[in-house]
C-alpha cells in the first residue's frame, strides 16, 4: 500500500478480512440451515459483491430502489428492499419487477391498495415487524393490523406474501455480548408466537432477521428461516465494543493526515470530520468517541494497546484525544488510522474505498461507475 500517495481522508479496506468475514457468515448460515440474504447497504459496491458470489451468495437484501437498480444491473437477480415501501417510486419498483425477483416491505394497507392498482408485474412482499427496536413496523402481536395487510393484498394478483422481516437494531445499544443474546432471544419468542399465529394459512412463510450483532454472536435460530446481516463485511468500533467482532475482523478503517497539534491538551487535529465519518458516536467512561487511533502502515493496520480515540467533529476537523507518547511519536503531516464507529455511515459518506492493495473498490454513489 502506498501511502504517499494519499493526501485527504481515504476509506481503506482489507480484502482478506472481508473475504473471511463473509466466509464466516456464509458458513453460520449453512450451519442453521437458514437463508443467507446479506444485506448490501454496507458497502454498496459490485466489486465486493462479487465477492459474496465466489462464495455462492445470490440473494441480497438492500435498502433503497436505487441500490437495487444498482445491483440488479450487476446481474443480482433475487433482491428483497429491506425498507417500508415508498408508493412514489411505483414506476421504479415496476421497472424492476420486471427483471428481478423483487420482496419489497410493507406496513400498511394504504401501500397495499395502491400497489394492488399500479404494479404490473408480480412483486414478493414481507409485512415488516417490530420485536423491540421501536424504529418501523407494526408490533409482533397486533394481529388485526397483519390480517388487514394480509387480506387487502388477497386481493392482489400482483402481490404474493412471503413472511415477516425484522431489524432488532436496539442491539446495536448492546453494552456487550450478553446483551445482545438477551434481545435476540427475546425476538426469537416474539417471532415464534407470530410463526404460530399465521402458519397452518401460509406454510411456507419466511422469518427473517437482520441484525449484525445478533447474527455474529448467537449460535442459536429457532425458527427462523432467513438472515440479512450486513454490517459485518466490514465491522466497526461499534461491533468491537459490543463484542461482535474481534480486531482482527474489523475490515475497514480511514486514513486521515494530521494538520495540528495542542501538546498542552494533548490533542491531535485531523483532516476528517463528520462529513467523513459521520455523527455516530458511543459512550467509553462517560466521553463520546467517534472512532479509536490505530496504527497503518504498508500492509495495513495493528491495533494499538492504550486506547487513544477521536473525541470531537466538526464538519471537516477532528480531535485526536491521545497519549504523551502518541502525542511525542505522531508529526504534522503524518497519516493516521481511525477505526470508524459506524462503518456503514462512514462508507457511504465516503463514496469508494482503496485496497490495502492500491486497487479502487467502486461504491454505488462515487466516482467510478
């Protein structure tokens, strides 16, 4: 990796690490014997798609039309669009129809009635739930608001009923392991108590779950048939401070240079800010971090002992909080490494990525097409 020859914050990925990552997830999924639908909002990137194809990958979960569109293109033929159906995009989903097998989410009738009048080509649906998170859906257990779902689409053609999809992102509040295995399991009652309500009438119903930390930590599905993490490809701070991940899993980290230093406060200013990273923060002994100080170098990172971590943004700065030894050891125009909080923000803020190989890894909304 040349390293001279960047000169403004650079989102950088390990092939290796994702390769492993997805092969792990790969083979936890065949182990559960459930569906593995890893969802793409993550990197959004066709290069590293074809990676998921080497490992027989071939349905994928996203999260607006557009990245469908994206994907479709790149010949992903089996696309579920994990977000609550937006009846204005109508000639959109209709010209994917058309070509893809596409599951879009519902969680209202309203969506339901006008997609009974205006798709012209048969679309799979999911009834989206909530087993906690609080964000979007209708709550496991209100089964008068699924039947009227249920019976407006009946009436439908065009609509064909898969299942129920969920997101439990509250355990993405995790404050470790055991938290999250708490939720999980939580969400896996609910879901059973859904499963029994409505399988004698749709046998072949599909449970579907998404969450990174869940899926990377339990051992453990009952009864449900589908998963769509897709964080881990790269992981973050985040999933290491939850216990998601280990170090050496976490596949992309920002180069950033340094253009100040405040010894007196012991800081470090780096050219990257929120428009880099984004706002996403978690809370280490009462301080907001956005990121954590590693070490780069020519064939990657390594992880530092004493944890050194970006405290402040700004839209373009931000503060290094950092040692008297980092501080004495890191010069102006030195580039630094900063494990992102939220890989999936700072991704699509970034809009490509560099290799640790100096090869350009296209994104969905960057430069290279």
């Amino acid at each position: 990796m040349n390293l001279n020859q960047i000169t403004s914050p650079t989102l950088l990925v390990d092939k290796k690490k994702c390769v492993n990552n997805i092969r792990l997830m790969t083979e936890k999924a065949k182990k559960q014997h459930v569906i593995f639908r890893p969802h793409f909002k993550t990197h959004q990137s066709r290069t590293i798609g074809h990676w998921f194809k080497k490992m027989g990958v071939n349905k994928i979960t996203v999260s607006s039309v557009q990245m469908a569109s994206y994907f479709a293109n790149d010949d992903w033929k089996d696309i579920t669009i994990a977000f609550p159906a937006n009846i204005r995009e109508i000639d959109l989903l209709n010209e994917l129809a058309e070509e893809v097998q596409l599951n879009i989410t519902i969680e209202n009738t309203e969506a339901v009635d006008y997609l009974n009048k205006k798709l012209l080509f048969e679309v799979g649906f999911f009834i989206k739930i909530d087993t906690g998170y609080g964000r979007t859906g209708i709550t496991f257990d209100i089964f008068r608001t699924i039947d009227n779902i249920l019976n407006h689409a009946d009436q439908s053609d065009k609509l064909k009923f898969k299942g129920f999809l969920t997101h439990a992102g509250h355990t993405y509040q995790a404050k470790n392991a055991n938290e999250v295995l708490d939720i999980h399991k939580d969400s896996m009652h609910k879901l059973a108590l859904l499963r029994n309500q409505y399988i004698e009438k749709y046998p072949d119903l599909i449970i579907s779950i998404g969450d990174t930390p869940s899926n990377s930590i339990a051992n453990d599905f009952p009864g449900i048939d589908e998963i769509r993490p897709g964080n881990f490809v790269f992981y973050d701070l985040m999933q290491l401070h939850i216990g998601s991940c280990t170090f050496d899993q976490v596949a992309a980290v920002m180069a950033c240079p340094v253009v100040a230093k405040h010894p007196q406060r012991k800081e470090i200013i780096i050219h990257g800010g929120a428009v880099h990273f984004s706002k996403d923060f978690i809370t280490i002994n009462d301080q907001k971090v956005y990121g954590k100080l590693i070490q780069l170098d020519k064939k990657g990172w390594q992880d530092i002992e004493e944890p050194n971590y970006l405290v402040k943004l700004s839209q373009e700065h931000g503060t290094l909080k950092v040692s008297e030894e980092i501080l004495d050891k890191i010069m102006i125009g030195d580039l630094v490494a900063i494990v992102p909080v939220h890989s999936c923000l700072t991704a699509n803020l970034m809009k490509e990525y560099i290799s640790v190989h100096d090869e350009l890894i296209d994104h969905l909304s960057g430069k290279i097409k």
